[in-house]
C-alpha cells in the first residue's frame, strides 16, 4: 500500500466523503459488519467485526446465609450452645449450587451475537476500537440454581443424658445419607441484553414457597458419627427469589495498552497495512446477587442410644436472613476470542504513465489498474492536478478482492509537454491518499493551404513548334494555354488564311 500521508494532511477527506456519501451503501454496507450505530453507514472510515462470546460455569456461589443455631438460646457460649436453655439446636449455611445434572449450569452469559466492535480510522496514524452492542435481544442471560446446605446439630442435656455435643454434615453428606436423595430444589431465571453488558443486566429468580421446597431428609442414624447414638430424622426446607446482575468489568486487546472499561469505552491501536485485522480479546467480568432466604428446619429425636424418646425443634422455629454478594462479586472468565475485521487496501501505479505524443486538439486515454487487495469494499474519489489530464468518473467504488480499471484521457489544447499528479482518495486506513504521475508531449498540426490554392506547381508551357505544310506561315498556340486566349489566338489565325485566298482570286 503506498501511503503518502504529507498529502493527507494537505487534501483531507472531507471532500472524499461528501462526494461518494451515495456509494456508502453499494460498498460498505455491503462489505462490513453493520454496526448498530450506523457509524458504518455513515462514514466510509469505519468496519466491524463480531466477539463470540459465552461463558459458563457451575459455581458455587457462596453466600452469607448462616441460621445460626435455632433456636437461639438466651446466654450462650461462645459456641452458640447454652446447656440447659436449648438442648436441641439447628444451624445451616447455605449456598446456591448448579443443579445436579452436570449438563445443567448455574449460569450462562451468552454474547455469541451482538458483540461488535467498531473499529474507525479517522486518521492516518491510529485505528480506534470501540465497544458498540447489538440489539437488546442479543445477550442471554440465564440461572438455574439449586440450594446446598451445610448443617449442624447440636445436642445439649435430654433426659438423663448429658451430651453437650455438636455434630456437621457439609451437603455431599447428607445426600448421600439417604438411598436416592437429592437436591429437588430448582430456581431458574432468564434475561435478554444488550452486549456487552458493561452497563449490567440482571435477571430474577423466583422460588417455590417454603411448604413445597424441602431440601432433603435422611435419617440421623445414617449420618457419620450418629450410629448407635441418635435415631430420628434431619430435614430442611428452605426457599429464596434472589435477583443476580452481571456486568463486564474489562475488555483487552492483545497489543492495545488501555483497558476498555464503562468508564473508558475506546482504545487505540497502531495502523496496519493489512487486508484485515484479528483483534485478540479477553474478557472478565462479575456476577453479583441478593435475595432474602427463608430456612425451616426438621429435627426430631426418637432414641438417645437405647432410650426410646421423642423430641423436636418447634415447627415455628424458622429464619428469614438476607444477603448480598456485592462486596464479594463471583469473576467470570470469558475464554479468549478472535474478533476479525475486514479492511479496505488499496494500490495504486506506482511508475510514471507515458502517453506521448499526439496531436494539439486530438486526444488519448489510458486504463491504470487500482487494486483493492482488502476484505472490505473500497470507495474512491479521483483528481487531477492539470486539465490536460481529464479522469472522466472521478468517483469509483470496489468490493472486496478486486481491481478497477481507472480511465485518464489525455487531450491536450496547446502544444509542448505537460505533467499531471492524479490523486486518489480512499477508505484506506493506513493510505486514504495516494498519487500516481502522468505526462504527455503535444505537437503542431500541419498548416492548411491558402484559399484557391490547391497545393500543387503547374508545369512550364512548351515552346511553340513549327506549322504543318498548309501554306501558313504563322505557329498554333499551345494547347495548354487558357481557354480564352487560345480561342481568340485560333479566331485571328483563320481570319489572315481567308484574306490570303480570296487576294489570289483577283
């Protein structure tokens, strides 16, 4: 590509883009991503390229939600516990989970679709990258989700018995506590966005009502530590609606020095004559949530080893407590992605045209090759530097890949040789001015011949030759003389042969 850049400085494209405004649509719109600004419909220094991205995970997600133990008792010790007040206690810490079923994710931010960036080229030393989503309906954004408690039981002075003692299960535990337990708890939630989501876009998860969202329930006897000590059963039903947001926090480029960010939406790159550019993007962003969970324990005891027994937390001993992530957001990677942008590139001759000689008023025309090399259309305005030198369609437009045969007709109206710089203005990024010369040499055309004159020399008249033996003594005029002349001379001729006859009669 051969970039003259004094010369973009000195012509500018402003004229470029008001005289091929109406080629926009033919070429780049055609050959681009179309960017939902329309910048790409708008101005011909601009293409785009697409981010698929998506990503996915399984978590867990941690939350605050602690019961604490229930019910509280009322001077506790530094355990929670109080001997004697509450002997029989709960406590669970709970997470949001993915659902059991491996295939199944605890979310999913879906921008295969939608993540465009626009690259533009307003000048001739750097491209500018910026963020620009697609349609709202682009992004999806979904959460299924289960509920995963760890549990405690805590068993004070029951009867006889003085056990002062505490027993946790985390959640793997208990379901596998019981023949075919299993989490049934499945809150699920979906969204639509606009990529790239760096303002956030949130999604709300609405549960079952408590009466119908038990978590699990197994016996106590089937727990670690419990055999041939408690017999009874542990359950836990528990339900919460929480609201979870994601956002995109940060976006880089391979080779680009500025994070784009809500706060920094554009960064920069080096120039390139290229066909096209890969721009190599990472990805991060956070999902945060908040909800309030509701929590109903079932603990009941039939057996203390051999004694026969039966207590119970009251059915009316619950919790409700609220949590937030927001100080603690989940990070959620984006694998690494491509983004492919097309880019006009265009050559021009890079030798001097010669178009000879020819004649003063007479005229020639030549064909130049301009090659087009880019992945994106090209739309090109066309100058002459002399008027000697005449391109009859200033402007032109490419697609992709391809070569225009651009005419230049020389017609020269005075003599001598003259020159001319034909400037082409493109699209191009890195050479949206470019120039080839051309000359000429214009010669006289010969001289007309005066009027009557037919340009050629008569030829000289003969000398008079002797008469025939007819008696006269005079010489007959060459036949080449004039008509008139002649006529009279042969007229006298005849008159002095009659006057001699007729003087030999008498």
């Amino acid at each position: 590509m051969k970039s003259i850049r004094s010369l973009a400085f000195r012509f500018g494209l402003s004229t470029l883009a008001v005289a091929a405004t109406s080629l926009v649509g033919g070429a780049a719109r055609a050959d681009s991503t179309p960017s939902p600004s329309g910048k790409c419909e708008t101005t011909l220094q601009c293409s785009s390229g697409n981010a698929s991205l998506r990503a996915q995970g399984r978590g867990p997600f941690v939350t605050t939600v602690s019961t604490g133990w229930l019910p509280a008792c009322t001077t506790p010790d530094p355990k929670g516990h109080c001997i004697g007040d509450q002997d029989l206690q709960f406590r669970a810490d709970i997470a949001l989970n993915a659902p059991e079923d491996p295939a199944q994710m605890l979310y999913d931010v879906d921008m295969r679709k939608g993540a465009i960036v626009d690259v533009t080229w307003p000048d001739t030393d750097s491209l500018t990258l910026k963020l620009a989503g697609g349609a709202q309906t682009d992004g999806n954004f979904v959460i299924q989700h289960t509920l995963t408690p760890n549990v405690g039981v805590y068993v004070g002075k029951v009867g006889p018995f003085s056990l002062d003692k505490e027993w946790n299960w985390d959640a793997s535990v208990l379901v596998q506590g019981a023949p075919g337990a299993h989490w049934n708890y499945l809150g699920t939630g979906t969204s639509q966005f606009l990529p790239w989501a760096l303002g956030g876009t949130s999604v709300d998860v609405k549960g079952p009502d408590l009466a119908n969202s038990q978590l699990f329930s197994v016996p106590l006897q089937s727990l670690p530590g419990l055999s041939g000590i408690l017999e009874g059963t542990l359950g836990m039903s528990a339900t919460t609606s929480p609201t979870f947001t994601y956002k995109t926090t940060k976006v880089n480029f391979t080779g680009v020095g500025t994070t784009i960010t809500q706060a920094t939406p554009s960064a920069k790159i080096k120039v390139q004559n290229a066909d096209a550019i890969d721009l190599f993007a990472s990805v991060e962003g956070e999902l945060t949530f908040t909800g309030t969970m509701e929590v109903l324990p079932v603990l009941t005891i039939t057996k203390i080893y051999s004694l026969a027994i039966n207590i119970q937390i009251p059915i009316s001993i619950g919790a409700k407590t609220d949590y937030d992530s927001g100080k603690t957001p989940y990070v959620v990677t984006f694998p690494g992605t491509k983004i492919h942008v097309p880019l006009p590139n265009l050559s021009v001759p890079n030798d001097l045209i010669d178009f000879g000689t020819i004649k003063t008023g007479s005229q020639a025309e030549k064909k130049i090759t301009v090659n087009n090399t880019g992945e994106l259309g090209a739309i090109l305005s066309i100058e002459s530097s002399d008027p000697a030198f005449v391109v009859p369609s200033p402007q032109a437009q490419m697609t992709q890949k391809s070569t225009s045969d651009l005419v230049v007709r020389y017609q020269p109206t005075k003599d001598g040789p003259a020159t001319a710089t034909i400037t082409v203005k493109s699209n191009d990024p890195d050479a949206p001015v470019q120039t080839f010369d051309v000359k000429g040499n214009a010669e006289p055309t010969a001289a007309a011949p005066p009027p009557g004159n037919t340009g050629t020399t008569e030829p000289p008249v003969p000398a008079a030759q002797p008469a025939s033996n007819s008696g006269c003594g005079c010489r007959v005029t060459s036949p080449t003389m004039s008509g008139e002349a002649g006529t009279a001379l042969l007229g006298l001729a005849a008159l002095a042969i009659v006057r001699r006859r007729r003087t030999s009669k008498k």
